[in-house]
C-alpha cells in the first residue's frame, strides 16, 4: 500500500538531499548567527554577505549559512518542489489572507489610471499580480492595453503561470508575456533600459541572494517616472502579535508543508527567510540607496512603507525620477 | 515602575516563557530572541524532527485526514503510524529485550533494503527455505524491499528503530504467511499485526481499510480471513522479535511452527505461481552464471 511512495517523491527527495548537504556548514556557524543577531533588530541583516572562515563569500538561506554561489541553486530547488502546490499551500498557510494582501497591493498602484502602462512583475511566476495588474486596469479604467512581463528565474513557476493564465481572457493576448530570468540580471537584450511604467516584485525579493543587485536592476528597467513596488513578509513590532505569530510560523506551516505537500524543509525555509529578510527602514533604505526616491522613512500616509497586518507584510514604493 | 513599563515587561517575559515552548526541529529558534535553545529540540537521530504536543496533535489530525483522502500518500501513513505508535512501542521494545534473538536484533540494528539484502545469494538457496521462499515472494509480487519511509516522530531513538524496524519487516510477515499485495490481503495482515503487535496504526488501517472494499470482498474478508488474523496473530509469537536475515536457510514450515502459524485461506494471487517459479529459475541460473564467472 505504501509502495507507491518513491515514485511520487522525487523532487523532494532530491532537494531534501541538496538541503540536507548544507546542514554541516550551519552548525559551524550555529553560534556566528546567535551572537551576530541578539537584541532587537539584526546586528546588520542587510550585509548578508559575510566572509566565511575559508574566505568564500557565504549568505543566508533561511537559518542555514551556505556558500553564496549554492543560494540560488537552493532556492530553485525549494520552489520546483513547491510549484504545483504552491497556490494551495499559500491560501492554507495564510488562510486565504494572501489574496487580500496582494489586492491591497495592486489597489494602492492603480494600474491604468494614466493610461496603458507596461508593467513586469519580477518573481512572479504563478502570476497573481500580473493578473490582478491587468484585471484592475480592464474593470476600473476599460484599459486593453496595460501589458504585464511576466519574469521568473523558475521555469515551472512559469508554467504554472502560464497555466493559470490559460484559462483567463490573456492568453496569447500581447498584454501578457511570460520570461524565465534573474531579477539580478536581467539581460539587457530582453529587458531594455527605461522600458516598464511600474516594476513589482511580490514576496520575491527575500529569497534572491542579493537584494542590491535586484534593486539596481529595477532601477535600470523603469522608465523616469516609473514606480518600484515591493510586497514583502516584513517585521512585527508588537510583541504580542509578533509571538502568536513566531509560533505559527514555526509549528504550524512546516506541519501544513509536510501534509499538504509532503515537504516540511521547503516550508521550513520559507519561514526562516521571512526572518532573516531586513526590517521595514533597513529594506526602505536599499530602496533609496538604489536611486529611488522614497517617502520620508516612517510607516504609512507619505512614508516609504506601509504595513499590512502589524508588520506581517509591508508594501515598499519608491519612484524613479 | 510606571505601569506601562510592568505590562511590557509582562508581556516580553510571557513571549519568552512561550518561546521556550517553541519547537523548532532543524532550525534554529528565531535568532532576535537571543535565548538558547532547550536540549529536547535536538533532533536525536537522523531524520528526526521533534515536536512539542500542541504539533504532534495537530500532525496526526493532519495525517489521519490526509491519510483517508489520498491512501497513496505512504509519508502521511508512516507519520500516523509513529505518532501513534507512543504506548505500544516500549512493549515491543521489551519483548525484544526478553528474547536472546531480540536482544541481538537491538544490538545490532539491521536495516532491510535492496542494499542490506543479498537478492542474488538468496536465489540461490534450496527451495522450501526462507530465503527462497522470501525472494519468490517478491518475483510473485513483483515489489522489491526498497526502503519504507524513515522514521521520524518518534523521539527515542531506540523506539524509532523499533518502529523502522516493525515497517521493514512487513513484507517478512507477508512471505511468512503466505499473502500476496492486493487490497484485502493487506488488510488481513493488518488485522493479524494488530493481534500480534497491538500497533494502533495496524488497528486503524484494519478498522477504516475495508471501506473501500466491494462488498464481496469484504464479505470474504470478514467470513475468512479475518478470524485467521486474529487467532493466530494473537497465539503466535511476537514475530517483533525475530531476526529474519539470520533465517536465510531455516526451512519454511519449521519456521512457521516454530513461529506458531498457520496457512490463511487461499488468497487471491494476481500472477500464477508456475510464472514466478519460472522466473525464479532463470534468476538462480543467471545467478549461477554469475558466480561461476567471478571464480573462473
């Protein structure tokens, strides 16, 4: 009855081997991340890039310390595990929470206000901004020709996108377009300098291994004018909430990872790199660093973030001029 | 102290008593709480991921729903089978701790897998011995003693092997006593696991499995085989105790007297015998083959 098993688990098996491959180095460095990180805030989580004992240059994956060059093999490997399950296990794990988080989102940006825009929604591979981009600017403003690029570095995101677009009004419509790239370097032949209106990136940024680099990139596409818009897991500051959620997302999403998708070390990163991700004014300052102009460095009306539900996630803007 | 000042610290001493609660199996707690982390959330073995009460209640909800809705998730199957295992697992550990053999098995520690079992060797062995018997058994079955989901829920690393040990040894129990694959053998030997072992999981499987049974087959199943599973299941020796890969030669029948088990009524085998036998006998030849080019 249970023979069946390895034939369904492959591509768990062989991420959880790849995972399982760092777990030596993370506990050499186990007392490295205690002390670097103790009081409230990071000693400096936006330098996630530290010389390691054998001067190779290392970064965060979730908790786990590895070599900067394997972060991106990892990721990969977590999110082809997770792409066929990945919209079902985003509404179990937030309780649905998610789709009104990124409506929030695409609200705030009214796209197709000012007329057609070209948009690229980076990391987005299953497509839901993209296609509430485009749903927005058709219901509001009876606007057919907004376009969203569609970019992911995962080519089974992609093809979930794709899929889930299939079934929608934008398929094979030139207002959608889907390509598989690094947000940190994006090839200029592809993605032209001063091209896009409005660049998003929606719970994206934190599992990219230099977040500058992404940065620089969005600055590079965006046309003067052009709007950075960044949705992201972010900081808690109540205590309270920040416990109840600590304890969610430690007990219960890895629980949900291993039922729902057979696979609690994906989940288990996913929680963990929410954490190491930099809080709201370090993350507000990349955005400035990069060239942006941002709102003054507080939350909410004329800040440079907003928080969605205390701190779980956080809208970041920031406009090329 | 101003009041506000008492209730912040009220609530950061509340936040960290429930932190310390926190499991956090292959992670590290949330490194902003600079506490240290209790020595219970060390994984024990590898593989194992502890969880405190609150989670493993949540996971065996999770499993047993999961486990019904989709049978083929084996992963959701073993992990109810762990978190359940908690009361029966020190007896079988004992009773193997009664038995000189146990005893040697729990030194020992032997695995079953395509890798720790020699199929080639045991071809070769005379027919009407385990070994044979064991390798026929697979060929007629067509399934192969790869490894069975680890253990993982279980937090002693003993008792986890007990419980690794107990789902490496089914197919053991299936060539002993003679049932093929399908369905409602299966459940049979579920039923006769529950007798012999008193795993709650075994019980489970057998209580919710014959659901999804035609009714004709279930009839057959309560009408024969199931009075066989319990009877001699439950006067048969804890077969938790004994340690097949040293049993390679032993004859079958002896085995199975000595064992205290009877023939089941005729199961419904979906390969002829006489097509395994052939198949075996091409096998032994080939292995032969291979034996005498090694020494020549």
């Amino acid at each position: 009855m249970h023979r069946s098993l390895r034939q369904l688990r492959p591509l768990v098996s062989s991420s959880k081997s790849r995972l399982c491959s760092v777990s030596a180095v993370r506990h050499n460095h186990q007392d490295a991340q205690t002390t670097a990180s103790t009081s409230a805030g990071h000693a400096n989580p936006a330098a996630n890039v530290n010389s390691g004992e054998q001067g190779s240059r290392v970064t965060h994956f979730g908790f786990k310390t590895v070599p900067e060059e394997q972060k991106e093999n990892l990721v990969r490997n977590v999110f082809e595990s997770v792409a066929s399950s990945y919209d079902v296990m985003n509404d179990a794990m937030s309780l649905g929470v998610h789709r009104l988080w990124k409506d929030d989102f695409v609200a705030r940006l009214k796209p197709g206000a000012r007329g057609p825009m070209r948009c690229i929604d980076v990391a987005g591979g299953t497509g839901d901004i993209a296609l509430r981009i485009l749903d927005f600017a058709r219901e509001k403003y009876a606007d057919r020709e907004t376009s969203v690029d569609v970019v992911d570095i995962n080519a089974e995101m992609l093809k979930e996108g794709y899929k889930r677009f299939k079934k929608t009004m934008y398929h094979n419509t030139p207002q959608v377009a889907f390509k598989q790239a690094n947000a940190q370097a994006m090839p200029e032949s592809e993605f032209p300098s001063n091209t896009y209106d409005l660049y998003t990136i929606a719970f994206g940024i934190r599992n990219c291994t230099s977040i500058p680099d992404v940065l620089k990139e969005a600055y590079r596409v965006l046309k003067p004018g052009g709007t950075f818009a960044c949705l992201e897991f972010s900081r808690v500051n109540n205590p309270l909430l920040s416990t109840l959620y600590d304890q969610y997302s430690f007990s219960i999403i890895p629980l949900l990872g291993t039922i729902l998708a057979g696979d609690r070390e994906s989940y288990q990163y996913l929680v963990e790199s929410i954490r190491k991700f930099p809080p709201q004014p370090e993350f507000a300052k990349m955005i400035a660093d990069a060239g942006f102009t941002t709102g003054a460095m507080h939350e909410g009306k004329g800040g440079a973030w907003t928080d969605l539900w205390g701190g779980i996630a956080s809208i970041h803007t920031g406009v090329k001029i | 102290m101003s009041l506000t000042s008492a209730s912040l610290r009220a609530t950061q001493h509340a936040s960290r008593r429930l932190g310390a609660l926190a499991p956090v199996s292959h992670a590290l707690s949330p490194p902003h709480r600079g506490q240290k982390r209790s020595l219970n959330t060390q994984p024990a073995y590898e593989g194992h991921v502890p969880l405190n009460w609150f989670e493993a209640g949540f996971l065996t909800v999770g499993s047993a729903l999961m486990a019904l809705a989709n049978p083929r998730r084996g992963d959701m199957v073993a992990a109810l089978g762990d978190l359940t295992s908690g009361p029966v697992l020190p007896r079988l550990r004992d009773a193997m701790l009664e038995s000189a053999e146990g005893r040697q098995i729990l030194k020992d520690r032997p695995r079953v897998n395509s890798h720790t079992v020699d199929m080639d060797k045991l071809a070769l062995l005379p027919e009407g011995t385990f070994g044979n018997a064991y390798v026929t058994w697979l060929e007629r079955c067509g399934v192969t003693p790869d490894t069975r989901e680890p253990v993982h829920y279980v937090d002693d690393p003993e008792l986890a092997y007990v419980m690794q040990r107990y789902r490496e040894c089914h197919d053991f129990y299936h060539c002993i006593c003679g049932l093929p694959v399908n369905v409602e053998s299966e459940l049979a030997l579920k039923f006769f696991e529950f007798a012999n072992l008193g795993l709650p999981m075994a019980g489970f499987a057998a209580a919710f499995g014959h659901l999804r049974l035609t009714h004709a087959k279930r009839e057959r199943l309560f009408r024969e085989f199931v009075p066989w599973a319990i009877k001699c299941g439950s006067s048969a020796q804890s077969l938790i105790t004994v340690y097949w890969e040293k049993r390679w030669e032993q004859n079958v029948d002896e085995m199975k007297k000595e064992f205290g088990i009877w023939d089941p009524p005729e199961p419904r085998w979906s390969r002829p015998l006489s097509e395994a036998k052939a198949a075996a006998a091409k096998r032994q030849k080939a292995a032969e083959a291979r034996l005498q080019e090694a020494s020549s």
